[in-house]
C-alpha cells in the first residue's frame, strides 16, 4: 500500500475488509487529526510501535483485527482510547500498552494469550463495557467483578480451570463456554442479575440448576448449559410469565424429572434441547402446533 501523499485534515481512515497487504503506511500515523483508525481485515503485516501513535492525541479508536501477520508491541499513554480491537492478530500476551489505557470496548479474542491477565496487565476496568477474550489459552482472568461497568464479557474457548467468579450485575451477555470450569453456579448469577445470554456449556460444572436462574430473571432469553454434571430435578424451574427465553440447551447432562410446566409461559420457545438426560415426560401438548397445509388446487388434473 503507498504513503498517504500530503492528505488533508483526515478524521477516519476505515480500509477494512479488503485485500491489503505489506506494512501499515507510516504516513497513516501521520494524520494529526485521526479519530478513528480501521485496518481490519486485509494482509498487514509486520510490527505496529504504539509509539507511533502517541502524536494522534484525538485517537478514540483502533481496529486492526484479522491481520495475523501483524504484531503489536510497545507501551505509551493514550488516555483517550475508547475502543482497541485486535482480534486475530497472533498476539500471545496482552500488549503492554493496554494497561495504561482507560477504554470501553477490548477485543484480544483468537489469539494465542496464555495463562493469567491480571488487574495490572488490562488497566483501568472502571469503565470497561465490553471485554472480548475469548479463543485464547487463558487459565483465569482477575478482578472481573470489581469491573463495575461491564455489559458484554465473552470467555469462551479458553483454558478457563476452577470455579465461576461473581458476575458484575450490569452484565446482559456472559459466554465461558468450551473450558474446563468445575463447581457449581453461584448465587450472584440470579441476585440481582440482568444477564440476557448465558451459555456455560462444554465445562465440569455440576449440581442442581438454580431455580432462581429462570425464576428471578425475567430478561433471560438464551440459556446453554448443555454438557456439563448438572444432575437432580428440573420440574422446579419455574419460568416467569410472560417468559422472554428463545432458547434453552440442557443436553447431554444427568438431569431427571419431568419438563417444568412452566414451560408453557415461554411463548417465543424456538429451541429446546434435553437430550441425552434422564429426562423422563411425554412430550407438553403446550408445544403442539397444529400443521397449516394450503389447500390444493387439483382443478389442472384429470
């Protein structure tokens, strides 16, 4: 890609999904003015100084995801960063910068971050809204209930080991899927909680199901425990009315019982999956939809 040639005054340089490839134009971090900068997406390569952007004092925001070539190094103080994604960038450790930044949104998923990301490591949390670490190597990540802010966290696919953490109670979507999580479900995901979105499948997680997990949380609309040790009844459970959840995975765990007929409150049900339990109902008549077959016109026919 050639130098930017003398550019006027440049807010937004957004070159996301395309096919560039070589190093990022040093004339790029030359644009006094930038707001936002979108290198998502393409074949950079090579390695970005965050030096380089400590002249850009009106930066909020930096996308170069999906560059797996590129490389991030360097510690320099940009206060005023709001957003960092760089998702896909074959980054194994948090880069150093990160930690003297106070942003809101933080995507370091599909990397290869290994270990433990502690409080020092991932900075000012305060007002961190939303955390993306999902796809790495991590076996635990620190202070995640002091993040007092945070709305959207997704843990998924990572080397997560013990037990859950309490959830800050502004979070609407949680994700720690796919990791090797033991224990049970802690109070603090029902008191009080907001979460829309819970998936906590494909872990050691064990115990009874909350009750209070479909109970207290009228919001709830995506439920995934599906393979994991939950065992006893789930006949309890009972779902408020009107009931928001569009999709319930419990499969593949040891739970008993007959379906809750609270069920039936659930009205916008598109998903339900309890297989492989030991499960032992007929099927609720609640989920019986009559089948509309338009009528046929058979007038063409001899």
């Amino acid at each position: 890609m050639e130098q930017f040639q003398h550019p006027g005054p440049i807010s937004t340089v957004d070159l996301r999904d395309n096919v560039i490839h070589g190093p990022i134009p040093d004339s790029i971090f030359q644009l006094l003015g930038l707001i936002q900068l979108s290198l998502a997406n393409n074949n950079f390569s090579g390695n970005v100084q965050v030096e380089m952007l400590s002249e850009l004092k009106n930066l909020t925001g930096i996308d170069l995801s999906y560059n797996a070539l590129l490389s991030v190094t360097g510690k320099v103080t940009l206060p005023q960063l709001e957003y960092v994604f760089l998702s896909s960038c074959s980054i194994t450790e948090v880069p150093i910068f990160l930690s003297t930044v106070s942003f809101m949104n933080l995507d370091l998923s599909n990397n290869s971050i290994f270990g433990r990301i502690s409080q020092l490591e991932l900075g000012n949390c305060s007002n961190l809204f939303d955390l993306n670490l999902s796809h790495n190597l991590l076996t635990s990540v620190e202070y995640i209930s002091s993040m007092a802010n945070l709305r959207i966290l997704d843990l998924s696919s990572n080397l997560l080991r013990g037990q859950l953490v309490d959830l800050p109670t502004g979070v609407i979507f949680f994700s720690a899927s796919n990791n090797d999580l033991t224990g049970v479900i802690p109070p603090s995901f029902c008191n009080g909680s907001r979460v829309q979105s819970l998936d906590l499948s494909h872990n050691g997680l064990s115990g009874n199901i909350p009750e209070c997990l479909a109970k207290s949380n009228v919001d709830m609309e995506f439920l995934n425990l599906a393979m994991n040790n939950f065992h006893g009844s789930i006949e309890s459970l009972t779902f408020p009315d009107p009931c928001g959840v569009t999709a319930l995975m419990l499969n593949d765990n040891q739970l008993e019982g007959p379906l809750p007929s609270s069920l039936v409150n659930c009205r916008g049900l598109d998903i339900l999956d309890v297989g492989n339990n030991r499960i032992n109902d007929s099927f609720p008549n609640c989920f019986m939809v009559p089948l509309a077959i338009p009528a046929q016109d058979f007038s063409s026919f001899g």
